[in-house]
C-alpha cells in the first residue's frame, strides 16, 4: 500500500511540477486512543496508538520563497509565499501545512520555499486525527529538508503548535505524539504532564479494534473543544484559591470537587468530575491491559463513554446509539465514543470472528435509525511518522 502512495505521488509530482529531482516522501499516521479521553490538556494521561491510515507529504525545496500545495485527493491546489505566512480563512487544508511551515519561522530557522504533493487515507473528520497526521508529516519533512535536528519530541510540540495557531483548536499533545511515536503492536502509555511515556504491547488474540464512523461531522467540534477546555480550566481556578499546589485536574480529587466547585456550578462540576475519574480509570485500564484482563478494560471503556456522554458533554444521538448497539453483546469486549467527540468513530474491541456478523446487524439499523450510512475500518497498529522515500 505505502508504495503504491509513495509511486502515485513521486510519479504525480514529477508531473506537476516539471521536477527534475525525486521529492521526499513522508508518511505520517492517525492514530486511536483505547481509554483516556480530553485528559491530555488537563495533564492526565492517555493510550493512543498510531494505525495504519495515514496522511502521505511528497516534497522538495525550492530556491526561492514560493509554496506551492496540491491537495491530491480533493484536487485543489494552493500557493502563497514564505513572506506572506498567514492562515487561511476559505479552506482548512492547507493551514496544517503552514502552520507546521510558522513554526520553523518562529525558531528563526532559514526557510526556503517548496513544493507540496499531500494525499491521505485518513478520513476527515472521523476522530481519527487526519490533520496532525499532515502537521506531523510536514513538521518532519521539513525537518529532514532543512537538516534542522529537532527530536522527535519537539516535533511533537511544533505539529501541536501548528493545530492551535493555524486550525484554532486549543488541542492537547495526544494525536501528534501518536502520530511521531507510534509503534507496531504498542499503545502508548503517555503522561500530558512530564511527557514521560511507555510502551505496552497490544496484541490481543482474535480481538481486532474496529472502528465504526457515524458519518456526522459536527460544526461544533472546534468551538465546544475550545469551551470544555476552558470550563477545566475555570474549575482549577476555583479549586487554587484554597489550594495553590493545584495546577491542573490533574492534581484535584473528587472530594476537592465537592468541596469548591459543585456549590459553585454543576456543570462544571460534571465536566471536571468526568475528568478525574477518566484520569483514574485510565491509570486501572492500563493495569487491566498488561495484566492481560482485556474484560475489565472493556467495561471501562463503557464507562469512559456514559461519562463523555452525561457529564461531558461531547458525545451525539449517533455516537451514542452505535455504543448503545452493542453493549449487550458478548462478542464486543468494549466500546466507547473517541477523540474530540460530536460525529467521528466508535472504537470498539471486538472478537476477530464476530466481526461480519456484527456489521451484518449494526450496518442497516444504523442507517435506518439515523438516515446516515455506516463505515467501517479494522485498524492494526502500526509505528509512527517514517520517510518512506
Ligand atoms: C482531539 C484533540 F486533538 C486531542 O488533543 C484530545 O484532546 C482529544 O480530542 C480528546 O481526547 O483529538
């Protein structure tokens, strides 16, 4: 498959763009996440691993300040130059490129302008992480170009920098660390804190993770990302008051939420309660995983989605409906809404056998309840952001 990606682009680049030499070719993946969900902006922790959709950058430098971007699989084309770096107001797509191109700029490193091929396979909009998929390729492409040395850590924090400054959303460090640092048959034990992290194997025997897409892409998601993060926030400004150790949800316990914030707000309270105990119910689910107890890490995952249905706020009737589904059903093992939430994918462990069976019944009483059809991916896990040419 990559080379197939890695022939159709260096064989639609030559053409494009009349060039003599090869354009580098990076590809960086999606990404799922099993248990932890909008913990990473509130220095919890979270389990993601990189899967085998990716976002593909074929790419050469030029000699002077133009870029030049062509959207492969929407056929559209952009181009501005280094001297008028700016995001861009009528599409998304090529603010993941600049934005990861501002960053360089920002550290004062000597640009050059270049020429663009990107392609994907990670659907938009799914939870599936497709625009850090393009920072994090860019971000380590022009890394390779430019011979700039940044760790892979720090490309981590540049492809994160490009998603607040150039997409708007206020995103934590989970997906574009995903993306860098996958590995095969690992997820990624990470702490959002100190950014210390491990890798525990994930190769369950005859349970496959299936991802089922609602197909709702909601306009909201930006916006109400932006807002829980912001109604964390007020909820440790509150709790500081009596304790300024506390810096973060992180540090606060249930009972500090009885005490400063439930009289204050109930609301804030449900969306910050969600949050300490996902933190907490990651730490078990992680300990559930290397024990070998993929039950008990299935009923948290249950869990972790009615807490982002009922307390925080970012589940939808469709997302709700497909965890709903198969609750009772003795073949998936787990199930819950993930990513940023309001349309995208259910992630759901799933017996390897059961999976056509399963699809046979949740396909049409999907599309017949909401009216919208139901895709599928099975994804495996794969490593991390790789030149592939
Ligand atoms: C989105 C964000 F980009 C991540 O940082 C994370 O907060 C996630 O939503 C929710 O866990 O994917």
């Amino acid at each position: 498959m990559q080379n197939i990606i890695a022939t159709k682009l260096a064989v639609t680049f030559n053409e494009v763009f009349k060039n003599t030499k090869d354009p580098l070719i990076v590809r960086s993946p999606g990404r799922v996440n099993i248990i932890g969900e909008h913990t990473d902006y509130n220095d919890g922790f979270v389990l993601p691993a990189a899967i085998d959709k990716a976002a593909y950058i074929a790419i050469t430098l030029r000699d002077d300040d133009e870029i030049h971007l062509l959207a492969f699989d929407l056929n559209e084309t952009f181009s501005t130059s280094l001297k008028d770096l700016k995001p861009v107001e009528d599409i998304s797509w090529p603010n993941y490129i600049l934005g990861a191109v501002a960053q360089f700029a920002k550290k004062n490193i000597p640009l050059k302008g270049f020429n663009a091929i990107l392609s994907s396979d990670v659907p938009i909009g799914a939870g599936l992480s497709s625009s850090a998929a393009v920072e994090c390729a860019t971000v380590f492409a022009l890394n390779t170009l430019l011979h700039t040395n940044f760790s892979k850590i720090e490309m981590v924090q540049m492809a994160q920098k490009a998603e607040h400054e150039y997409a708007g959303v206020m995103c934590g460090i989970m997906d574009q660390f995903a993306s860098i640092m996958g590995k095969h048959n690992h997820v990624i034990k990470l702490d959002c804190r100190s950014l210390d992290y491990e890798y525990v194997p994930f190769k369950l025997d005859g349970i496959k993770i299936l991802l089922l897409n609602t197909n709702v892409k909601h306009s909201l998601a930006s916006s109400e990302y932006n807002t829980r993060r912001q109604e964390c926030e007020k909820a440790v400004a509150w709790i500081q008051v009596f304790h300024p150790e506390v810096n973060s949800l992180r540090d606060v316990s249930e009972v500090m939420l009885d005490e400063y914030v439930l009289p204050k707000d109930k609301l804030i309270d449900q969306r910050s309660r969600f949050i300490v105990q996902e933190i907490n119910r990651l730490q078990k689910g992680c300990e559930d995983l290397i024990k070998g107890d993929i039950n008990a890490l299935g009923k948290k995952m249950f869990a972790t989605h009615d807490g982002l249905s009922n307390m925080y706020g970012v589940s939808c009737k469709e997302l709700d409906y497909l965890v709903d589904f198969v609750r009772n059903n003795d073949t998936v093992i787990g199930a819950r809404m993930m990513g940023g939430g309001f349309g995208g994918c259910t992630i759901n462990l799933v017996k390897e056998d059961s999976i056509e069976q399963l699809l046979m019944q949740i396909q049409p009483a999907y599309e017949k309840a909401t009216g919208l059809q139901l895709d599928y991916y099975i994804a495996s896990i794969e490593d991390g952001t790789r030149i592939i040419k």
